[in-house]
C-alpha cells in the first residue's frame, strides 16, 4: 500500500470517528442544558399540605390547615406582585405587595388571617384543594408557568 492511500485511509478514518463523537457529544449537551434550566429555576413550590388534618369544619383553624408553600431557592429577593396560585378547578390566589426574600419560604394558607412576612392568607371558608387529586400552578405576573404539584390520579 502506497504512503498517500494510508493517508487518505487515516484521514477518512479519523473524519469517521470525529463524526460518531460530534453525534454522541450532541445530545449529552443538549441533556446539560436541560438539566441546567431545570436546576436554575429559582421560585417553586416546595410543598402542600392539601389535607387539613383532623376534623374539617370550615372554621379558620381548619382552612388554615390546608396550605402551599412557595420557596425562593435563590440569592436574591423575587417580587410576586401580580403571581397566581391556582387549582385545577380555577381557584385563583393573587399575591399582592409580596417580596420573596433569597432562600425564603412563604405559606399560603387557605383560611383567614392576618398576613405575615412568613404567612399569606387566602381568605376562603371553603377549601381549595382536592384531597384525593389536585394540582397547585404557580404563575408570573405575565401568566407564565413557573412550576406545578400535582397529587392523586393523573390528569388527563
């Protein structure tokens, strides 16, 4: 075999294997980038307590049993002027005048109170969320989806 088609062969070898690493490194980035947004969102929803737990009589301490949680994961304070908490059913709660500091959790209660730095009241006497199958969906103050807990059965 002559010098210049040992080349050309290493060549087109190498052309070869640059080709199946390119394809392969695509979709580990692209995996990257996805898992790099979804860690980057910073206000979630970090928990519900969709039961009231114990003996439902609508009274206030019975509705204030039944609450979600909102979590700033970040450093720096959100303002959730005009964001909506909501159910499935369209059960809207409005944060107004509301500054989530960095590392921050708020409680949004069901029931009536006096609204606290820590504690948001949503003044119902009825509850909100379904015990046996529901979804919480927080909204920006453009109507954006910023994150969602569903429980129960799937929706469909």
């Amino acid at each position: 075999m002559s010098v210049s088609a040992s080349v050309r062969r290493l060549t087109a070898a190498a052309g070869v294997a640059a080709a199946v690493v390119g394809t392969a490194a695509l979709p580990a980035s692209a995996a990257d980038h996805h898992s790099d947004r979804a860690h980057y969102r910073t206000v979630v929803i970090s928990d519900v307590q969709h039961d009231s737990r114990g003996r439902y009589d609508r009274s206030d301490r019975s509705m204030n049993r039944e609450w979600v949680d909102i979590t700033n994961n970040g450093r720096r304070a959100v303002n959730l002027d005009r964001w909506t908490l909501s159910d499935r059913d369209g059960h809207t709660y409005t944060f107004r005048h509301v500054r989530l500091d960095g590392r921050q959790t708020v409680r949004v209660h069901t029931g009536y109170g006096r609204d606290t730095r820590y504690d948001l009241f949503w003044d119902r006497r009825a509850s909100v969320w379904d015990a046996d199958r529901d979804t919480a969906t927080l909204r920006n103050d453009h109507g954006r989806f910023i994150d969602d807990v569903s429980w129960g059965g799937h929706r469909h």
